[in-house]
C-alpha cells in the first residue's frame, strides 16, 4: 500500500511537513517492503487552490493514505471522495518517524 | 471623468474625503460615487437614502454526470484546483472558480454548461441634491470582490463626474477600481506604515497609468518624511486635513464635515479642479 508523507526534503530522513497542500515534498513509501520515492509538490507556492491540486498528484499517484499535520477542507473532501485515508502526524520528526508512528497504528485518523 | 479614491494604508481618510468631495461637488453638478469597497461598503452611512439592489452573478460550471466521460480535461485545464475529475464523479468547488469558461470549452463530450451564482449585490440611490450613490457589496464567505467592482462601475458609465472610493491595500480590488481612472487621490497619514503603503500605492496607480495627486490627511503638521517623499516622485500635495478632534467627532457621528463646516467646501472644490488639471482635462 503506498502512504503519502509530506516532508520539508526529499528523503526518508527528511524533516515532516506539517501542511499538505503547501508540503514541499511528497515522499510516497510503499509500506510492503520500505522503499520510497520523493515528488516535488508543484503546487507549494501556488496561488489559490492548492489542497485539490495536491490531492490530484496523490490520486495519479495510487496513493492509499496520507500522513500530514493538517489537511484543509477543500483537500480534505476531495481525499475523501478518492478513498484516501487521512492520519494525522504533527510531532516534528522525520519521515521516518512518521512511518514508525504509523506502523505502531499510533496515528489518529482525520 | 473618472476619479479614484484610494491609499494602500486602511483608515486614513479615503471614504471621508471621497463623501465629502461628492457632497460638495453635487451642490453644484450631478455626481456618481460609487463604493468599490465591496468588502466594508460605508458610504451608505452618510447618505441615507431607499435604495435599488440588484444580484450580482457569475456564471459557473455544471457538470452532466451522464455525459461525462471523467477524462480529466477539465481538471487539468483548472490553474485553480476548482475541478477534480475521479473515476467516476466530478467535484466542483465554487469557492477556486474565477469563472473563465476553460473547463466548458475544453470538454471534448459537452458535459459542462455554466449556471449563474450569486455572489453579492450593487444598490443604487439617489440621495437629496445631485448624488448617485453606488454601492457594491460582496456576500459573506465569497472571495471574489472583482465582479462586484466591475458590475458597480457599469452602473455608472457614461456619467459625467464619477467618484469611485477603493478597498485599502493595493491588490486586485484595488486595482480593478483604478484601472480605466482619469486620475487618483491617495489619501495619506504622516506616519510610518502611511508612507510605506503610500509608495505600495504610488507603485500600483503608476503601473496601471493613472495620474497621482495627494492628500494628507490627520495632518500633526510634522509631515516631511511623506512631503520629501512627495517632492521626490514629483506629485503634487493638493490638500492637508488637520488632525482635530472636532474633525474626528463629525466624521465619527457619521457627518460630513463640508456640512457641519461649510467653509470647507472651497477646498474640496479645488481638489476637483486640481484633479482635472491631473487628468489633463479642462
């Protein structure tokens, strides 16, 4: 199952994004076997609209759940729609971190 | 002609001088001033009047599900994020739509047809002596203060003399306010954040080509900073409105100072032949 991590970088040792749609980076791990590619978020310094944006690059993407610090509204539903599982993640490590917390089912879903 | 009223800085003065500006010109001749802060309109308070409202729409998208293909287009077209295609339904928000039409012309199946949305409203009224008052004002929760504007201009083509008071700030109300202006007043304070929006503003009316002329207003008589500023951009100070607490009060009691105080009507109709001469009319 692939999970969305937003991050301040590009790799697994990177800082975690607490925004979504204005995350820097998506660093997408696939959960069966820990491997890991990074997207550049296009929309980071967008102007309007970028919560749907960004949830359209995780549905192009396959992604299953996104871990973030908060996701707005207008994201949020269009997630939803998309069958994306949504878990919050807010404590300041690194991606790393984020999927341990996550694989101890320690996250709150949102 | 045209003029604008704008600032940069909010609260220094802008709806005060354009109200007083427009009571005093329609002793004489008809005037059209129209509220183009659509966000905040408060001209109505000092002129009271029945007053016409009319909606103020734009068009936005409908998506036909059964026509619908769910290619995408659309969603890709969108530099908004107003679309976002799935499998097999399409989510619309409202809100990011800035209603160019792109996502009904790139539909290859004739899906999308636009509806009209009410966004807010303009009202007219006709207050005693020569005064049109226009009015714009944006509903709650809306985002798109532009349409209002432009909708609350229409009203006023072809007038002779229109007034037009901006938003603060130096965004795209503002903008949509001054564009196709004869001439702007700016309407400063001497303080810090007065000068450092001023030169926001000064910025904003030069780009769009509209000539500038000052006002100071709340004047302390301590006003070098914005007067070496003034000299220095070659623009014209054409009026200075002391800092008076009775000023103040007749203004905070929803008065008009060129009533209360007539003998100001002299200088506010020199401000209007000051900006005549701006606009290089007669």
């Amino acid at each position: 199952m692939k999970l969305c991590f937003t991050a301040k970088g590009a790799t697994l040792d990177s800082l975690s994004e607490d925004r979504f749609g204005r995350a820097p980076y998506f660093v997408i791990v696939e959960s069966e076997n820990g491997s890991f590619e990074a997207i550049q978020n296009p929309y980071a310094d967008g102007a309007g609209g970028v919560g749907p944006k960004a949830a359209q690059v995780l549905i192009a993407n396959n992604v299953k759940a996104l871990i973030s610090g908060q996701v707005g509204g207008n994201a949020k539903e269009v997630l939803a729609a998309a069958g994306i599982a949504m878990y919050i993640y807010n404590a300041g490590g690194s991606v790393k971190d984020a999927f341990d917390q996550f694989t101890k089912n320690t996250l709150v879903r949102s | 002609m045209k003029l604008a009223i704008a600032s940069g800085k909010g609260g220094t003065g802008k709806s005060m001088v354009a109200a007083n500006l427009a009571y005093t010109l329609s002793r004489t001749e008809p005037v059209t001033l129209v509220d183009c802060d659509v966000e905040e309109p408060n001209l109505h308070l000092f002129f009271p009047a029945p007053a016409t409202t009319t909606e103020v729409t734009v068009p936005v998208p409908v998506v036909d599900e059964t026509a619908c293909q769910h290619c995408g287009l659309c969603e890709d077209f969108c530099q908004f994020g107003a679309m976002t295609v799935l499998s097999s339904r399409v989510l619309f928000f409202p809100e990011l739509c800035h209603s160019c039409g792109g996502c009904m012309l790139v539909c290859p199946n004739d899906a999308i047809c636009e509806v009209p949305k009410r966004i807010g409203t303009t009202t007219i009224s006709t207050p005693p002596l020569n005064l049109k008052l226009i009015s714009g004002m944006l509903d709650t929760g809306n985002p798109h203060a532009v349409p209002i504007i432009r909708a609350a201009k229409k009203l006023a083509e072809g007038d002779p003399l229109v007034i037009c008071d901006t938003a603060p700030g130096t965004s795209c109300p503002v903008v949509e306010t001054l564009d196709g202006c004869d001439a702007c007043i700016l309407v400063t304070e001497s303080t810090p954040f007065g000068l450092h929006d001023l030169r926001l503003a000064v910025d904003v009316a030069a780009r769009l080509g509209v000539p500038i002329g000052i006002v100071i207003n709340r004047s302390d008589g301590k006003d070098q900073t914005t007067l070496e500023f003034c000299t220095d951009q070659d623009l014209e100070v054409m009026m200075t409105i002391p800092f008076e607490r009775e000023i103040a009060a007749i203004q905070n009691r929803g008065d008009l100072l060129c009533r209360v105080q007539p003998e100001w009507q002299r200088a506010f109709t020199a401000l209007l032949i000051k900006c005549k001469a701006l606009a290089g009319g007669d």
